[in-house]
C-alpha cells in the first residue's frame, strides 16, 4: 500500500506547540564559595580564615573573585591591608549564613554523611577535670556518632581562638564580651579561694604557686595580697595547671583558684583570716550562632552542669 507524504511546511509554529520557555535561566551560588565568604568574614581576614577551612590564601582569593563575577557585584574594599565589606557584601552575610544553615540542615537530616564535621569545644582546665566527663557522657547517647574536638587552655587564649573561628564554643572563666557572629551568657558564679596547706597561710612571707599571665586568679592574689600589704614571693610559676597543682600538693606553696576546683582535686582550702579575701568569678559559655543540634546540645549540657 502506497502513503503520502505530507509537503515540509517548515518548523512547528505557536499553533502547532504551547512551549513557553523561561526569559532568563536561574542562576545558582555555589555554597561552597558562601562557606568561604562567611569564614572570612568571621576570621577577619583571609590569612586567618585559612585555618578553618583549610585553603590557602590565593585560592581564597579566587573564590571571592569568582562570587563577585557570579553576584556582579564587589564584596570587598580595601582599606591599606584591611579588607573592608562593601554594603552589598555586608547584605550577603545574613543571606549567606540562612542559606548555609539550611544546607547543613538538610544535610544532618536527609544526608548519608559518614564522617559528620567536628564540633570544636574550649574549656579551661577546671571544667576538663570536673564537669566534661559526664556531659560526654550524657553527649554521647544523644549523638553518638557527632565527633567532638576539645581544647585545653586558659580563657584568654581560647577567647583568641574563638574570635579566629578555630572554636564552636568556649567555657571560660571571668571574660565576656560581645563577638560577631555569637552570643555569651553567664552560666555559673563560683568564689575563688585560697588552696594549699593552711599552715603556709601563717608565715610572715606567703610563698604562691601561680600561673604565667594572662590569668585572673594570678591577678586576684597578687591584689589581694598587696591591698592587705602581706608580704609575698613567687616560688613556682608555670603556665601548666597540672604543674601549678603539684607544687601545692607538695608544699611549696598557695594559690588561689575556685572552690569547685578545690573540692574536686580534693585539695585543702584555707579558710581562716590568714590570707585576705579574694573576689567572685562568673563562669561564661560564648557559642557562635547558627550551629547544628548537636553542637547546640552539648552547649547546653556544659551550660547546666556550670550551673549545677
């Protein structure tokens, strides 16, 4: 059987098809050139932001460059070395950080993540001998497969890491202040006291056993002492609190710290009017904003356990 064929009459016209396509393409922007940007932004600096998202400084460099070519727009200006954010880069940041918590978001819920990012948590030395065991432990059945980092130190230098975004979130002692990027509550309220054998308190000459500076119980002995004209000499200075421990277990001197310290290195305090009287010390928690759950979570339980 013969067919006929139809005369070409050229492309289908509007009459033939009802396609509408779209008058201009959505344009995405790439999370992870955001990640970057927000990194800097709370790091200060591109040198200082590499340590937290692990790119050298020129392939930074080229992702902000690549974000103003995909935005149209200039982000930053410099100022001599310091980089400065335009108004258009200041709007991006809160933008930028909803959109990155809601990627993390999807993320933790919906995601197969293997191998979850590292919660970065720094405490003083007193919290780490006293209260971290059991918020591990209570951490550990809620999350059992989030991965913590925990740094040691004194609350100057744990601040100094929190403001290079090297940290999630600090309990420190006696420092506060409003950060970019966090929030800070005071958490606990404890008395310093003095620690050592009662003994030592009594001698016309109070030898102590005392912390390198930056440190507020240093301060506040040395204060109290010269306030009240007692005569004094450093005879074990260290910047090691284990260190600081065993030269008052073994005698050589006092030194001030707080009472739960004391108690839970079961070391004596000396109670008598032999020493003058040293101050109060707030306990703080500083957390960056926008963390996940679990970050959030264990958070709270150093918050409770301070306050316990």
């Amino acid at each position: 059987m013969s067919q006929s064929i139809r005369p070409y009459s050229g492309p289908p016209t509007d009459a033939h098809l009802d396609v509408r396509l779209p008058q201009r393409m959505a344009r995405n922007v790439p999370s992870e050139l955001l990640r970057s940007f927000v990194a800097i932004v709370e790091a200060g600096s591109m040198a200082q932001a590499t340590e937290t998202i692990f790119l050298t400084q020129s392939a930074l460099s080229l992702q902000m460059k690549r974000l103003e070519d995909v935005l149209q727009q200039k982000l930053f200006r410099r100022d001599g070395r310091r980089l400065i954010l335009t108004p258009i880069g200041e709007e991006l940041v809160g933008y930028a950080r909803q959109l990155l918590a809601l990627n993390d978001r999807i993320m933790r819920t919906l995601g197969q993540d293997s191998e979850p990012e590292p919660i970065t948590v720094g405490m003083v030395q007193d919290f780490a001998d006293t209260l971290l065991p059991d918020v591990l432990g209570q951490f550990r059945l809620a999350h059992p497969r989030s991965r913590l980092v925990i740094q040691i130190g004194g609350s100057a230098e744990l601040l100094e890491m929190f403001d290079r975004s090297r940290l999630d979130l600090v309990l420190c002692l006696g420092q506060h202040g409003d950060r970019p990027g966090a929030s800070w509550k005071v958490v606990g309220q404890d008395r310093m006291t003095w620690i050592g054998d009662p003994a030592i308190a009594e001698l016309s000459e109070v030898p102590l056993v005392l912390l390198e500076p930056p440190c507020r119980f240093r301060d506040a002995a040395l204060r109290a002492l010269t306030q009240e004209r007692r005569d004094y000499r450093l005879v074990l200075e260290t910047p090691n609190l284990p260190a600081m421990r065993a030269g008052v277990r073994g005698g050589l001197g006092v030194s001030c710290r707080t009472r739960r310290f004391a108690t839970a290195e079961g070391l004596p305090t000396i109670t008598s009017d032999a020493l003058p009287a040293v101050p109060e010390i707030e306990t703080i928690l500083v957390r960056r904003n926008h963390l996940g759950d679990a970050a959030n979570d264990i958070g709270d339980l150093l918050a409770a356990a301070a306050e316990a």
